[in-house]
C-alpha cells in the first residue's frame, strides 16, 4: 500500500466496516509506524482488498483486512491473509493475532482455515455496538506443520 492507495482503501473501508479508521490513520501507519506493513489487492489496476499488520519480535498482529463488497467470495480474502502472513514469517514473526466481531462468521471461518483458532473473547471491544470481539491466534508459524499447510492452501487457490 502506498499514500497513493489511501483513497481507495477509504472507499472500501466506508462499504466494509460501521466504525471506520480515519484516513490519517493509514497515512501515518504508511509513513511513521516502522512496525507497520500494510499491502492492497488488484484488479485491473483498481483496489479491490487491503490489510496491514504489525510485527513486534515474534508476534504479529493483523490490523486490519477488507475486500470490496463487490469481489467478496472470489477469494480476495484468502489471497491478501496469505500475504500478511507471508510477511510477518519474513520478518521472523512465530505467531500471529487479530480480532472479530463475534457475528463476522464468515470471517472467522477464513482465519480457521489458515490455523487461527479462538483463544479468548473481550465483551464490548467495538465501541459502535458494544459487540464482543473474538481473540484469534495462529501459533507456530515456523513449523513445518504451518508450512505444509499454507503450500496446501496456496495449491487449491492456484486451481
């Protein structure tokens, strides 16, 4: 992602989420936030996903990921999470975190199938609703067990 992006990750982010990160927000992860690594998705030269995380020694958090309403279910979403998760292993991260709203069941069922298991809950974590966030981990990233199964992963996208 670069400052160029913004504009459109706005427009994405504005259709996908109730609570939205202002855009100053990405420009100074862009800019000032050295932990910070955030990409874009393409299509046809036009954004259709984005997703950031940050990487601290061995942990990795996702901040935030999102696909355009309109590509949604075309496997935008599998594509950017193995792009994140690909970086934070290039970066020597072990494990990796993020958070769901407990009603996102379609999200939740993409973070299981990259290994993401639900390890706690935080009552009222969004402030729009009040709803429950759910804590997700995906451990051992290094292993040759993560491994082989991201190589299974990326197999069935590519056909």
């Amino acid at each position: 992602m670069t400052t160029g992006d913004v504009a459109a990750v706005m427009r994405i982010e504005r259709a996908s989420f109730s609570t939205v990160w202002p855009s100053d927000a990405f420009y100074n992860e862009l800019r000032t936030n050295k932990l910070a690594h955030y990409f874009v998705g393409r299509l046809n030269d036009r954004v259709v996903a984005y997703g950031g995380i940050w990487v601290i020694l061995e942990d990795s958090h996702v901040t935030t990921i999102a696909v355009d309403p309109e590509h949604r279910g075309k496997h935008f979403g599998d594509v950017l999470l193995l792009r994140l998760i690909d970086e934070a292993m290039e970066r020597g991260a072990a494990w990796m975190t993020l958070e769901v709203r407990e009603s996102n069941t379609v999200a939740q069922r993409l973070y299981r199938k990259y290994g993401f298991t639900t390890v706690t809950m935080r009552a009222g974590y969004y402030s729009d609703d009040n709803e429950s966030a759910l804590i997700m981990w995906a451990g051992s990233l290094k292993s040759e067990l993560y491994r082989n199964r991201l190589r299974v992963l990326r197999k069935s996208l590519s056909e």
